[in-house]
C-alpha cells in the first residue's frame, strides 16, 4: 500500500530514520535525513522503492537511502543495497535497477597549479572549453574507435585508453578500481558496440557537464593536503558516464530480465527462480545464474568504458587549457574519479560476519576508509576523496571516507544534491533565460547546447547540497573536506 512505510517509520539518530522490516522485506531500510527533510520530501514514492528494494531476495545488512535520495527506476537514486552472494543455490540477486541506465556515471576531480588570476580572460577559456569539449546527446565529435580498440577499452578500461594516448598511465592509481573492473570478457551487441564507437571523449546531455571550479573553503587542512587541495586553487570537475553504450546495455538486461516475470496477486513473479518482486522494474536473476552474470559482465564492460571516456575527457582539458595558457604552467592532476552507478562485488562484516556481497550503488558512492587496500598510499590514514557535484549555481564538495575501517552502510555516501523537481516541473516553473542572467551576475560563465538544460538543471531544482552534506556527516559516513564554488559550465 503507497505509503505504508509512514506507519513503520523511527527517528533513531540526528540524522538517521529506519523503516522497520515489515511485510515483504528481508531488511529494515535506513533514510539519511532529519525531520525536516522528511518533513519537505513530499515525494513518497522514494522510500517505498527503498522498502521494494528491501525486499530483494538475499538481502543483506540494511538498505540504505544517502541524503540525495529521490525517485528512480525501480531503486531511488541514493540507494544502497547488498546481497549475499552465497545466499541460496544461485546466490543473492543482481538488479539491473540498482545500477541505473549510466553504468559507472561517476565524476573525477582534477586540480591546477592555478590561481583565478592566473587565468587570462576566463570568459575565452569557457567559450573555447565549450567549443572543444563534445557535449550533447550525440556522440558528435567523439573519438572514432576501430572494433578491436573499442573491444579492449571494455576490457582494460583506463589503461587501454591511456595505451592509446588518451590519457595518462599515472592518474591510474587516482581512480576507482584503478579503472579497470575485471571479469569476464563480454562483447557487447552490435547496436551498444555502434553506439560506443563513436562516443569517446564526449560529455552527453542531462546533468553531465565540464566545470572549472574554485576551492573557497577548507574543512579538514590534512586531507585537504593530502589530495592536493588549497584556497583558492582552480580545479575542473567531470561528471558523465558510459554514454549511449551504457544505456543500451541496460535497456537490453532490462528487458530481457523484465521478460521472465509476470504479474500476481502478490506481485511480479518469474518462475525460472522462483522470484517474486514488489515492482517489476526491479528484474533481478540470481548472482551466478547465466543470466546474472551476463548482465554483470556486461554492466563491467560499460564501466570501463565510462572510466576511458572520462580519461579521454581530461586529455582534452588539458590539451584546451595548455592551448588557452600558451604553455604547460595549469600543472592538471586527476585527485580521484569516482562511480556513483555500479554494482560491486565486496567483502562486508554484517553482524559480526564476513560476507561476500553484491553491493548496488545506485547514484551513491564508496567513501573507503583510509586502511583499504585499494586506495593509493597517498590517502593512508586519510580516506578516500568522495566528491559529490551540486548544482551550476551553488557548490560542490569533497569529503572524505573515514581515516580507518569502514562505515555502516557498505562504505557508501551520496553522490550528489539529489534532486527535488522532477525536470518537467523546473522546465516549467524556471525560466531558461532569467537563470542564465543571474548565473553571469555571480560571475558564472554557463555554455550549453541545449536550451532546455538550463531549467531542467537549475538550482532550485535540486536539494540544498550544504544540508545533504551536513546530513551525511552528522549520519558519519563521510566528512567534508572542502567546498568549490563554479567558474565555468559546460553543459550538453
């Protein structure tokens, strides 16, 4: 029943509610929020795909909703929620739902030697950003990539696009995964292959964007030095993903998962498992049945790449800042590259236990503690960077996971400000042309290509960022590190 989840609802920290198990779920959910962003999410549909989720079969731990969570497709976005890979004969469930159609969406967080006034008409920096950086829905002007080129791109990720000079061998140990999720290899269809061939390089539309960006605050000076951060500096944020070649890996799975289930009196079920499914847009298969692991195999591939193409998009950074300078003097580093999009397999410790779980990320991100094993020695005793993009009007922030073990919700935070109109109701309550008047008159140069990107992504179209960052650090799941204000925008 819509809204039932208000009946089973507790406030049980600052910054923390459970939605206690009840009917069908295998675990109590768990919503970053206080009692005024409870109060101002008037969208109800969040937590009860939160409680669908919930109810996965081999759930494990609790499920989680980060501060940013809103609506999604099937899962919210913000959402969190494991498996257990060893649960049944097949294992837990794969979601294609808990991944979203951008596999590996994620952003990377360059630094620069720069100052703002060591930049010379920063307005002629945009336009030129805006001219040389592919946007849009198209993949128009996007590397061409030979079969054989792209094939090894989904299988090496980073590394085969930095073997192709399209990107650096040393930002490697600066990304999630070192870029690269192994696994089976796994050729993609004609269609996801055509669609990837072309799109390298290339930013997309919607909420993507380039930004050049200034550090205007500093939370914690020791891991603010540890990533190279400083007042002041100039840095440049990436957000994109798997383009269309993500997207139609998801569309097939989707499909083709959606297609063994059919509706009962109790909800979707597919025979083939014996699965039975509160909302048909979560289609699941169990972990290692054939069709689980296709579909992961697959969304792997994509990751990669996601993780080549934002590798391919630094390489034209800083090709267009040396361009613009006349010289090498931006000095660009990548500080790290996240996904905020993906499905993982991980060691937790739920309940004083080891397990090996599947943990879908879906607009979420890893916030690993300082100690882990798969953090470069730079971020020992420090946390991994955790960067969460607010809006063109506001700020985005970098935080940090905790300087040793993990947190309580499989070392995850937010991704972003998360959304709070849908983007039919900002195109139509925000006017394209006054935003983008106010936008300058903060000094913020915006370009995009698409007219109604500018409503569709304004500020008030999304949740205050400084309080979904503040949520997350009172919850304990990452602390801020610094703020960056915006300089420049390009958009699709």
């Amino acid at each position: 029943m819509e809204g039932e989840w208000k009946n089973h609802l507790e406030q049980v920290e600052d910054a923390l509610f459970r939605i206690n198990q009840h009917g069908s779920m295998n675990a109590d959910a768990m919503l970053v929020a206080d009692a005024a962003h409870i109060a101002a999410s008037t969208d109800d549909r969040s937590p009860g795909q939160l409680v669908n989720a919930a109810s996965l079969p081999g759930v494990i731990g609790n499920a989680w909703a980060m501060a940013d969570w809103h609506f999604g497709y099937g899962f919210p976005i913000g959402g969190v929620v494991a498996t257990d890979l060893n649960w049944g004969e097949q294992g837990g469930v794969i979601s294609p739902g808990g991944v979203g159609f951008d596999i590996n969406c994620g952003v990377r967080l360059c630094s620069t030697e720069l100052q703002i006034d060591q930049i010379p008409n920063l307005a002629g920096l945009a336009k030129l950003l805006s001219n040389r950086t592919p946007a849009g829905a198209s993949g128009k002007g996007g590397v061409h990539l030979k079969e054989q080129e792209l094939q090894d791109i989904l299988e090496r990720g980073a590394l085969a696009s930095a073997d192709m000079g399209w990107g650096l061998h040393e930002d490697l140990s600066h990304i999630e995964s070192n870029g690269l999720l192994t696994g089976n290899e796994h050729t993609l269809s004609e269609r996801a292959m055509k669609r990837g061939s072309k799109s390298l390089g290339t930013l997309g539309s919607g909420n993507h964007f380039l930004e050049l960006q200034v550090v205007d605050r500093i939370e914690d000076e020791e891991a603010a030095k540890a990533f190279g951060l400083r007042l002041g500096q100039v840095c440049a944020m990436i957000h994109t993903g798997s383009r269309g070649l993500g997207h139609q890996v998801c569309s097939e799975h989707v499909a083709s998962l959606e297609s063994n289930y059919r509706q009962q009196s109790d909800g979707w079920h597919a025979e083939k498992w014996d699965i039975t499914l509160a909302d048909r847009q979560l289609a699941a298969a169990p972990f290692h049945s054939k069709e689980g692991q296709d579909y992961f195999s697959a969304m792997q591939a994509a990751g990669n790449f996601a993780f080549a193409n934002r590798s391919a998009l630094t390489k034209r950074l800083r090709d267009n800042l040396a361009h613009h300078l006349g010289n090498d003097d931006a000095g660009v580093e990548v500080i790290y590259d996240v996904c905020h999009n993906i499905a993982k397999v991980e060691e937790h410790v739920i309940h004083g236990s080891s397990c090996n779980c599947c943990v879908h990320r879906k607009g979420a991100t890893r916030a690993l503690g300082g100690d882990h094993s798969e953090l470069a020695t730079r971020f020992s005793g420090v946390g991994q960077p955790v960067l969460i993009p607010g809006d063109m009007g506001t700020a985005s922030w970098v935080l940090a996971g905790p300087k040793s073990g993990s947190n309580r919700a499989f070392d995850s935070s937010c991704h972003g400000a998360g959304r709070q109109l849908s983007r039919a109701a900002a195109r139509r309550n925000v006017d394209s042309e006054e935003l983008l008047k106010s936008l300058e008159a903060k000094g913020i140069h915006v370009h995009t290509r698409t007219p109604n990107i500018l409503s569709e992504e304004a500020p008030e179209a999304y949740k205050d960022v400084d309080e979904v960052i503040r949520l997350t650090a009172t919850a304990e799941l990452a602390r801020p590190v610094a703020r960056l204000t915006p300089l420049a925008v390009i958009k699709g």
